[in-house]
C-alpha cells in the first residue's frame, strides 16, 4: 500500500483476482453482508448524533465517488491511489462483476438490513436490450429484481464505442445521456475521469444462465 503496488504488479494481479463482490461469490458476498448488516446497521448506529438520535450512515456517496477516489490512496483489491472509488451504495467495483447481471442481483440480494438508500448501477448490454428481446429480458429483469426484495437499480444502455467517440467529437454527441450515480448528465459535461469510469463499468450480457435464472425463452 505504500509504494501504491509498484514493483508488486503480480502480488497486485492476485488480489485483483481474489472473490469480488457481484459475483454470486458467497465468500465475498458475506464479507460485504456483514459490512452493511453489522456494522453499518449495527454497530454505527448505536452512536448517538448531536441531536440525540443515531446515526444513520449509508455505504455511497452519489457523484463524489470521483472526488472521493481521487484523494484516496491504493487499496487492496488491487486498486491504485487515485482511481475512482465505488460507483454505487451497493454497486459492484468497475469491471469486477463477470459472472454476468443475475449474480449482481444474487450478490445484493443477501443485503436485506440496510440496503434502502444504496444505489446499484447496471451497464447493460446494448445489441441485446435493443434486440427483438430486449423489452422482454428487461422486463423479466425487473421482475426478479422485485422478488429478489432488491430496493434501487438504475441502468445505462450506451456502448463504449459511442463514448469514446463523443469522447474524440463532443461536439457531435450533445445529445448523449448517461445515469452516473444518482443523476444524469449530458456524457460530453463530465470530465475525462467522470467519463472513463462509467466506460469501466461492466457492460453486462444476458448468457443461456442468466436467460435461464429470468425464466426467459427466446
């Protein structure tokens, strides 16, 4: 954590490696569940606050997941001082959820004590959601997000190759609108940092499993 992972790039690579959180990884997944059920909705709220009530602190920080990561030093999943932190309250690292989007919801599922108020963002696969399918996949979605007792979820369906390219011409694409966390902003309004975290989110696919877990036939 001092020297921020250099000369330790392959101890780095294994810890980007290890379980991740939105994976359906139940190892991960509870380490997570303990953080939100005992400690955020635990242990933090048997302090009492100024007014004489608890505390009542959430795991997010909305769009100042930006500002907050810029001042932070190196962590130990791998991740270096001055990247981005957390995109969501409940929201899988950028590009660490690749067990596809129905892990994600598996994976938040197991947060039931102090999920209100936690944000989750979904990237979700554009040739697919814009498929003769999509509505069908999306609304079967949402079902599942609903029996899964999940409260928030928020998407972007927008590729990397038309952010990258309003990325090179602006100019050309005032009309893109993307959810960051929280809210939505024109694409070409954000600042480069802003811009290249939502591309590293996990554009998620629909495979055979996931179609499967939704109770979809196409």
């Amino acid at each position: 954590m001092k020297a921020n992972w250099e000369g330790f790039e392959e101890m780095r690579v294994d810890f980007k490696r290890a379980p991740k959180w939105g994976n359906d990884d139940d190892y991960a997944d509870g380490i997570i569940t303990r953080f939100y059920e005992e400690i955020i909705g635990g242990e933090m709220r048997k302090i009492t606050n100024y007014s004489g009530g608890p505390v009542m602190p959430t795991g997010q920080a909305v769009g100042l997941y930006m500002e907050v990561g810029s001042r932070t030093g190196p962590t130990p999943d791998g991740r270096f001082g001055g990247e981005a932190a957390d995109d969501g309250g409940i929201s899988p690292y950028m590009g660490t959820d690749k067990k596809g989007p129905t892990a994600v919801l598996r994976s938040v599922s197991k947060v039931q004590k102090n999920q209100k108020g936690n944000l989750l963002n979904q990237r979700l696969s554009v040739p697919i959601m814009r498929s003769r399918h999509g509505f069908e996949i999306w609304n079967s979605y949402m079902k599942t997000w609903h029996d899964l007792n999940i409260d928030h979820v928020q998407f972007n369906v927008v590729s990397t190759d038309e952010m990258r390219a309003a990325q090179r011409e602006p100019e050309k694409h005032h009309d893109l609108i993307v959810r960051v966390s929280g809210y939505s902003a024109r694409f070409v309004d954000i600042p480069t940092y802003g811009q290249n975290t939502i591309i590293a989110r996990q554009e998620q696919d629909f495979s055979a499993s996931d179609l499967e877990f939704l109770n979809v036939e196409i």
